[in-house]
C-alpha cells in the first residue's frame, strides 16, 4: 500500500498543473501550436464558403476571394471586412457565410491564418 502512494501523489501532483482553479483542463491557445497559411489550409475553406457565386466570387465588388492576390489587392480585405468577427458571430444577420455557420475547427483555422498574419504559405 505504500509503494502505491508516491505514485498517487506524483500523478495528483502532474494532473493538477494542467487544473485552473474551476478544475477545467487548460488546453493551450490553438494558434501557438498551428500556423496555417493560404495555400495548405485555408484555400479550401474560401473556395468552399467565401469564394462562390453571389458572395465573393471571381469579380465580386464586395471583395473577390478567387485567388490570394485578388484578396490581397483590395488591400487587407480580411482585416477590414472584420471577417473573424462575422465568422465567430452567432448574430444570423451578420454571421459568414450567410445562413450557413462554419464548423468551430474551420473557424479555428481562419482565425489562426489571421493571427499568422495572412501568410501565403
């Protein structure tokens, strides 16, 4: 019985690092440990949401999400369209895309590739 309690102890001792004061895991910020850029992972959630027809399309005057370039001529689109906002919003008249919310592991992605700021690759 007491070869067992060091062990308790020290397994007590390690768990309780990873304890807040409301006993709730602490997970570290997603961002620290992922930095996604335009071309490996966010393309395909614009393509997919962003980029279609009636929305931001090839030529749309509301922001052309097609192509990198075509979002980074308008001059830091994403910024100014407060995208992560609207994104992360629950408010149905503001939230992107429009009537369709965006799964939270795309939206993490989107909000990382923000705070990486906007890389290309």
């Amino acid at each position: 019985m007491k070869r067992g309690l060091p062990l308790v102890f020290v397994a007590a001792v390690f768990l309780s690092g990873c304890l807040v004061d409301k006993g709730e895991l602490v997970e570290p910020p997603v961002c620290e440990t992922f930095q996604p850029n335009y071309v490996d992972t966010a393309k395909t959630i614009i393509d997919t949401h962003c980029a279609v027809l009636g929305c931001h399309g090839q030529g749309s005057v509301i922001g052309d999400f097609t192509t990198y370039e075509s979002m980074e001529a308008r001059g830091g689109v994403l910024e100014a369209s407060g995208i992560l906002n609207r994104i992360n919003s629950n408010d149905p008249s503001v939230v992107m895309p429009p009537g369709n919310t965006l799964p939270q592991e795309q939206k993490d992605v989107l909000t990382c590739w923000a705070e990486n700021s906007y890389q290309k690759q």
